[in-house]
C-alpha cells in the first residue's frame, strides 16, 4: 500500500527541520531578551546616577548661597556696620571668606569643599589710598573668588567633583556687598 502525503503530515525527509526551526527561533528570542535585561540595568545606574547629580547640585547651590550670605567683612571700625547704634571697633573677616581651602565637609553621602581667592583689582590697598573713607589703615581685598565643589563618597578632589561652580564675592565702599 502506498502512504498518501497530506498537508499535514511532513514527508519523511522534512521531519525535524521544524524542531530546529524552533530552537533557532527560541535562541533568537532569549538574545533579544538578554539584551533588553542589560537595558534596563543601565537604564537603571543611569537613573542612580541623576538622582546623585541632582543631590549634588542642589548641595552645590545651597553652600554658594550660604557663603554669598555673608559679610565681607564683619565690622567696620568708625561705623555702625552691624546697626546696633554703637560704632564698631574693629574689623574682621567671616573665618569661612578666609583664603585658602575649606573642607571637605560631609553632608549625607556627598562633601563639598570650597576654596577662597583673596583678589586685589586696585594698586592702592592702603585704606588712606582707598577712594573711599572709614577703614583703619591695612591691607584690604575687596573682591574674593570662591570656588565651590561637591564630591560623591569616598572622593574630595576638585578634579573627581559631581558638580562645581565659581563666582566673585565683592565688597564695595558703602559697606553694600554685591
């Protein structure tokens, strides 16, 4: 008797070759699919890694603001700088506008540091040179260039910094900073 081939049944000489068909299918598919787990992984690091960056940049902000916040100078000798209604009698410097590095100082997972430039843009640093009038003679800076930075855990250098900024503090003759 001869065997009738239908649609249906497979020809002794094609059998299998859907078997590997599948194979080769469900191996293309689990590529794919291991490709989208390593996505969502770095999608997810990505994420982390914005969540810190705004940490930092909202520390970053709140520092520069704290340290624009504060007097050039803190009293004024012959003048009722502070508004108390007596004259001063001396002149000092907030600590934290003293020249040099400040920090590290931590703050949750993040530090910042800063560091303060005395800068001197005019010749005459006498206060009897000055243009203006109400200092005891001495040196005087009247502009500081500040340089804030943050750093992640376990980092303080200004090179490894998550967010930084810089700006000009300056002292004027009124006793208005700006």
């Amino acid at each position: 008797m001869q065997q009738v081939l239908s649609g249906n049944i497979p020809s002794p000489d094609t059998a299998g070759y859907t078997l590997i068909e599948v194979l080769i299918a469900i191996a293309i598919f689990s590529i794919g699919i291991m490709a989208m787990g390593s996505l969502q992984t770095a999608s997810l690091m990505s994420t982390g890694d914005i969540g810190r960056g705004t940490m930092a940049m909202a520390l970053l902000d709140e520092q520069a603001e704290s340290l624009k916040a504060l007097p050039f100078y803190l009293t004024v000798n012959g003048l009722d700088y502070d508004g108390n209604g007596a004259i001063d009698g001396s002149t000092t410097q907030p600590a934290a506008l003293n020249g040099g590095t400040h920090g590290p100082f931590i703050d949750g997972p993040l530090t910042f540091s800063y560091q303060v430039v005395d800068d001197q843009p005019i010749a005459p640093q006498n206060a009897a040179d000055l243009p203006f009038s109400g200092l005891p003679a001495g040196n005087y800076s009247v502009s500081k260039t500040i340089t804030v930075w943050v750093n992640g855990p376990g980092s303080t250098s200004q090179a490894d910094a998550i967010a930084e900024a810089e700006f000009v503090k300056v002292w004027v003759a009124d006793g208005v900073e700006g």
